[in-house]
C-alpha cells in the first residue's frame, strides 16, 4: 500500500479508537448542501461526519479491534465518529433521514459492539441522558420517600385524632 493510504488508515484507525461510537451511513443520492447540512447538524452533538472507501474503513476497522462487517460495506459510505453519547447523534440521523429520504444508517458500534439498524432507531428515540438520569433518580429516590411517609403516618394520625377530639370538645385547637 502507497505511503499516503497508510497515513489515511492510520488516521481512521486512530478516530476509529478514541470514539465512543462509529456510526456507517450510505450518503448517496446526497446532495452536497445535504451532506453540509447533515455536518452541521451533527457538530453541536460533538459527532463528525467522514466520506471514506470501503476498503480504507475495512483496514481501519480490523486494525482497531472491529467485528468484521464487511458484506455490510458497500456502496458510498460514511463514517460518523464522537467522543459523547450516541443517542442523540442517532436521533439527528433519523430526523434528517425523515426530512431527506437519505442518509440511512447501514451499521453502527458503541464500545465495539455491533448494533442493527433497529437497535440504532431505538436509541435514536430515547430521551437525553439527563431526563433519563433523572428518571432513574426519582425511581431511586421513591422506596425512601415512601418509607418515611410510613414512619411519619402513626404519628400524623394521632395528631389528626387529638385534634378531631379537642375540636369536638371545643377546645382550641393547638
């Protein structure tokens, strides 16, 4: 292999690496203002958005530990990359995908793993992380709260007892 395909493979190996997720998509039919917009899109969710050959991502993927996907690897192919969460970059594709008719997900990978098309398309209609995280807290957080209601409730009741009864003696409530 020619010295600059190496450097271009050893460059994709190394976003192939340091990113929490790879993303394949099939850009074709895409305009070039799709594809700009498309990028724009991605950058604010921390993702990039890379047109590479088959044959450098097949390199590339097997030199950073990948599965081998590649009977999934044809056509025009891109690569989205990110060091953040996945979700929210999925749920741009589909959005874009629904506005478009292009820019279909062929494959994608969190930590190595290969997920489907479907698996992504479950992802992408997840809430943001910090809904989730605060869901997950109030789940928590809900046995303690009813735990102290518990404990609190024998001593609520007797206070509403006495005061039921100091009402109907007419006395002045406390």
């Amino acid at each position: 292999m020619r010295p600059e395909k190496t450097s271009i493979v050893a460059d994709l190996s190394n976003k192939l690496r340091s990113s929490a997720f790879v993303l394949v998509t099939d850009y074709q039919h895409m305009k070039v203002a799709d594809f700009s917009e498309l990028r724009n899109r991605l950058a604010p969710a921390g993702a990039e958005m890379h047109v590479v050959k088959n044959n450098f991502l097949k390199r590339a993927m097997a030199d950073s530990g990948f599965p081998d996907v590649s009977d999934q690897l044809v056509g025009q192919t891109a690569v989205v990359t990110g060091e953040n969460d996945v979700a929210p970059v999925a749920k741009i594709f589909k959005i874009f995908a629904t506005e478009f008719k292009i820019a279909d997900l062929k494959i994608g990978f969190v930590d190595r793993t290969v997920l489907s098309t479907a698996e992504l398309e479950t992802l992408a209609e997840l809430p943001p992380r910090e809904i989730l995280q605060a869901q997950l807290l109030g789940l928590l957080l809900s046995p303690a709260t009813r735990f102290v209601r518990l404990l609190n409730e024998p001593g609520a009741a007797l206070a509403r007892l006495l005061k039921a009864k100091a009402e109907k003696e007419g006395a002045p409530a406390a």
